[in-house]
C-alpha cells in the first residue's frame, strides 16, 4: 500500500529518494532520468522567445500529504529553504488528525469584452440576452473538441462598470467551462470570436477581449480540524486563532498571511507547468474583493477546542495544454501527484496553501519564524561563505551547533567560523 507518510526522507541522499520516488508514482528509469536532465536549450527555444539557455531551481518533494483519504508526494519547486520542510511537517500533523478535505468548483473561468461608447445600454442589454443562444453557439464552434468532451460557452452575464471620470463601460462575461485546461487560449478565441456581433448589437467599441484571472467561479476550499495537544496545546492553539484574528483586521499582515499561502501553491503551479501568476493575480483579487484586503485562510475554534482551519480562494490551473504538456518535468510531477483531473489539481493546491498557512503562523507566533528557517538557510549561506557543495551540510551542521552554544541565531560571521573549523580540520 503506498503512503506518502515517509518518516527521515530529508535524511536520504538524493538516490534513495529518488528511489523511493519511482516506487511511489510508478516511474521508469528514462523518467527518473529527467530529474537530472529535462529541459534542453533546443526544448526551451520551442516554449519562449530569444532563448539563451534555461535557468533551473530545485524541485523538491513534501512528504506526508493525505487529501480526501487520498496519500501524495506533491512536487515543489521553489528556491526559498524551509517551505518544503513546513509543508511535510505541517501535512504529518493534519495526517495524525485525519488528514485535509477538500473541494473545487467546476471549472468555469470568464471570458470579458468591455464595450465602450455604447449609447443605450438598457437596449443593448436587451438586444444581448435575446441573442444569447446565437452568441453561445458561435463561440462553441471555435472549438468543437473542447464541447466535444462537456466544455465550452455555458451562458452570458452581463455588468455594467463606470470610472471615476464618469467613462461608462458595458461589460460582457463569457462563462466558459474548460474542463481539464487551464482554458485562456479557448476562451480569448471565443471572446474575440463574438466581438464584432456585440459590437453590431449594441453600437459599441469592443476595447477588450479576454480572460479574467478573477476566477470567481472556479474556486477550490480547503479545512482541516485539529487536536491541540498534536500542535503544540492550548496556548498554541489561542495564539493561531488570534494570528488570524489579526490578519483579518489588518491588511498589512494579510500580504504576509496570504504570502506565506502562495509560498506552496506557487512552488507547485510551477512544478507542475502552470501559470503561477494567474493563480496570484486571481488570489490578491479575490482577497480584496470585501471592503480591505483579506487573508484566504483562517483560523477558529469549534465548541471542543479543536483548531478549525479554512481556506477559500479561485485557483484556475490545468493538466492539458500549455507547458503541462511540453516540460517534461511538469509532466514527470503530474504524473508523481497522480491527477486525474484540473479539480483534483486544484483540490491539493488549496490543502498546500492551507497548511502553509498553519506552518508559518504557529512558527511565528511560536519560536519566531527564523529559527527553523536560518536552519535550514544554513547550507545556502555556507555556499556563500565559499563552502564546497560536499562541505555544506557539516559547515551546515557546525554552524547550528555553534549558534547555539553561543546563544545566538545563525548568522553569516558564525558560518564562516564552522567552514574554518571544517576546512581546518580536513587540512590535518
């Protein structure tokens, strides 16, 4: 039976890992390859313009996740030490209390055309909706495989928006449902298709045609309940819960909550090759859509004492098109996570986000946010001392160990002192 519960896998080498890896997902020895050498200059040249070379970062994997009953390694790739770590220690807490549930909407994402200098717009309103079939079925023909598999233009709504100067917009939504792709190169074809008829229709100027990151629609929902005695106990728990309290009143803290939120979804939209920045576009939007910006998750106590977290936000990504089908290492993750659909997709990316969030909060409001993670910036700051890669982790090692004989945080002055003494002690 396969468990992503995998206590000590920061402690393997990079093989045994890999090894581990290849069982979980069922991986065949080209693909375990392509962890060390996936993206070519040719391939990269066939994705973006003018390209020189490729720029890697690493990929790592978070351990213990358990979604919906379900068990997953979920890839990160990311160049920030300590989000992986969090997310495999943060995922085995919930793991003990039942693991994450959650959810995601279908997937309909919206299509906009700003219509400006229309004269009338009730009448142009009217004229639309009796339209509405016609419209629908000429932007269903632009494409017919989408429909084929239950995707395509569902129905129109309509908004009506105006500037401060007094500029009057009508505002015309294409809801499109993309089933499995991300769904922005269907959707701005449909919206241009159907332009010149709403133009021809209203007597307006079609100024804009294209997707809106707002995809309000399209949210997933991630919770968890947990015990207070497998989180740190009753005080633990209160300071969590007043964290949130915080967040929720205070937007300059909220940036920071919902920051540390997009630290793992970001990490696995780029593991997996999807559009990181729509997902963040669509995050900050919706976190601002109330009377001040938001946090996305937040945190509460049920009538047992139980920490309840929830977290709710749009997350448009895809498991079809784009680079999901042309990296091979975003295909080689898809295929580690398992995914049968953009909604399961969605669904882990929101539980990441969730326990994420947890992990940063209970640091900060516990041992303070550095703590763990100059740790683990250890061996990052002991390449920058001038430390070999196979001298890092000692350098690494010393360095934790003389911090805290000292009574100090880590510190670049203490790393140079444990390369030294590494170097020193490796000369004799």
């Amino acid at each position: 039976m396969k468990t992503s519960r995998l206590p000590g896998f920061y402690n393997l080498s990079i093989e045994e890992r890999r090894k581990i890896l290849k069982e979980f997902a069922e991986l065949s020895e080209e693909e375990i390859k392509l962890l060390e050498n996936s993206l070519t200059p040719e391939l990269a040249d066939k994705m973006i313009e003018n390209v020189v070379g490729v720029f890697p970062l690493p990929l790592g994997v978070a351990v213990n996740f358990l979604i919906n009953g379900k068990d997953y390694l979920v890839p990160f790739v990311i160049e920030e030490p300590s989000v992986v770590a969090a997310a495999s220690y943060m995922a085995k807490i919930t793991r003990e209390n039942g693991g994450i549930k959650a959810e995601a909407d279908e997937p309909i994402m919206i299509g906009q055309i700003h219509l400006a200098e229309v004269k009338n717009v009730d009448e142009a309103k009217e004229k639309i909706l009796h339209n509405k079939e016609k419209l629908l079925e000429v932007a269903n023909a632009q494409d017919p495989i989408l429909v084929k598999f239950g995707g395509g233009a569902k129905d129109i709504e309509l908004r009506l928006t105006q500037h401060e100067d007094g500029e009057k917009f009508l505002t015309v939504h294409l809801l499109v449902d993309c089933r499995d792709a991300m769904g922005a190169n269907a959707v701005n074809t449909m919206v241009e298709a159907i332009a010149p008829i709403l133009e021809e229709l209203t007597g307006g100027t079609a100024i804009l045609k294209i997707i809106s990151n707002l995809a309000v629609y399209r949210k997933a929902r991630a919770s968890v309940k947990i015990a207070p005695h497998t989180i740190g106990g009753e005080e633990v728990v209160k300071r969590i819960v007043l964290a949130s309290k915080i967040a929720e009143s205070d937007p300059f803290r909220a940036a920071t909550h919902n920051k540390g939120i997009m630290n793992g979804i970001d990490a696995v939209c780029i593991a997996t090759g999807n559009d990181w920045r729509a997902v963040e576009a669509g995050a900050h939007a919706y976190a601002s859509m109330q009377d001040k910006y938001r946090p996305l998750a937040t945190w509460r106590t049920d009538e047992h004492g139980n920490l309840i977290g929830k977290l709710e936000m749009p997350i448009a990504v895809g498991t079809v098109g784009g680079a999901t089908k042309v990296h091979p290492l975003a295909k080689l993750n898809l295929k580690i996570l398992g995914v049968s659909s953009a909604k399961e997709l969605a669904c882990i990316l929101a539980s990441v986000g969730l326990v994420q969030n947890l992990a940063a909060i209970r640091a900060i409001v516990t041992e303070g946010i550095q703590r763990g993670h100059m740790e683990l910036h250890a061996r990052s700051l002991a390449i920058m001392a001038g430390a070999k890669p196979e001298e890092a982790s000692k350098v690494a090692e010393l360095a934790v160990k003389l911090a805290k004989e000292k009574g100090r945080k880590i510190s670049m002055d203490i790393v140079e002192e444990a390369l030294k003494m590494v170097k020193e002690k490796n000369l004799a």
